[in-house]
C-alpha cells in the first residue's frame, strides 16, 4: 500500500467528476496520479471536504462521520485495494470500542469520510501501477518552467477523451 492524498477533483471530457489521488511527499509532475470517476453528490462533497467550508446542512459524510463521533468509533485508515472490470474497491478500517473492524465501501464515500476525520488514504501499489496516469499530466513542477497551462489541458483531455473503462479493468 501507498499513502495518497486527494489531489483533487476534475471533470472529464464527457463532465463526468474524478477524484485524483497522488502519493505523499512525491514532487509535483512526477509518479502517477489515480483516477476514480464518482458522482456528482460524491465530488461536491469531496470539495466541500478539502475546501475546508462547512455546508449549510449536513450532508451523508457528514453525519457518518457524526454517527462514529458518537459511538466512540473513529476511522484509523481508508484503502482502495482493488479493481475488477472497471470497479474500484476501498475498505474503511474503524477503531471502535469493542475492536478494529474492517468495512467494505465504495472509494467515493470512503474518500469523502476520511477527507472529514482527518484520516490516511492508501491504494494498493498494483492497482496504482495498473490504472494510474502520468502525474505530469495533471499537474507541473514547481521547480522547472511551467508548461504551457492550455498544453497541458488539451493534452489532459486527450487523454480522457479516449480513455475507455475497459482501460482499467483488473
């Protein structure tokens, strides 16, 4: 496993909404970069998450992480560990009163609730290796000279244009 964070979310080039996760303490433009396609609700919340902003209303991440609090439960990890045909897999480790448990989730909501308890995200390294895209493609070196922005965002969506969830089947 590979600790990421969420490096963002992004729009493909039919609007579908993606989650970029990227390894910690890995220069920018350099390694690769996870694509996970999710809802719409699922992105908003995301943002609103790494915005830092609260909602007016709570929403379902929200009070899952609201429920935990109150049963004494946190959440110690969030792993997405697999894909089969195009299908992401996460599991969310809790610590609760009476022992670890481990639950399966999708990789959406598991982001969205560790993004609020302030909890470690990791992939496993082969569904990085197999899936992830060129990091250079979703983000620059600060170090080096910038690319050309609007370059780097045809060449982005090239990409998505043509990419095929078939692409990432396991």
């Amino acid at each position: 496993m590979v600790q990421v964070h969420v490096l963002g979310v992004a729009l493909d080039s039919e609007g579908q909404h993606i989650i970029l996760l990227k390894p910690v303490a890995v220069a920018p433009a350099v390694g690769k970069v996870l694509p996970i396609w999710v809802g719409e609700q699922e992105a908003t919340s995301t943002m609103i998450a790494l915005s830092g902003d609260a909602p007016p209303r709570p929403q379902s991440h929200d009070l899952m992480k609201t429920l935990l609090d109150t049963v004494g439960a946190h959440v110690e990890r969030v792993e997405v560990t697999r894909i089969d045909q195009g299908t992401f897999y996460a599991d969310i480790t809790l610590g609760t009163p009476s022992g670890t448990l481990v639950l399966d989730a999708r990789p959406s909501d598991s982001i969205a609730l560790a993004l609020r308890a302030e909890a470690p995200l990791f992939v496993a390294d082969d569904v990085l290796a197999e899936v992830g895209i060129p990091a250079a493609m979703v983000e620059s070196a600060g170090n080096e000279e910038m690319p050309d922005p609007e370059q780097a965002l045809n060449e982005l969506k090239e990409f998505l244009e043509h990419v095929d969830p078939e692409d990432f089947t396991g």
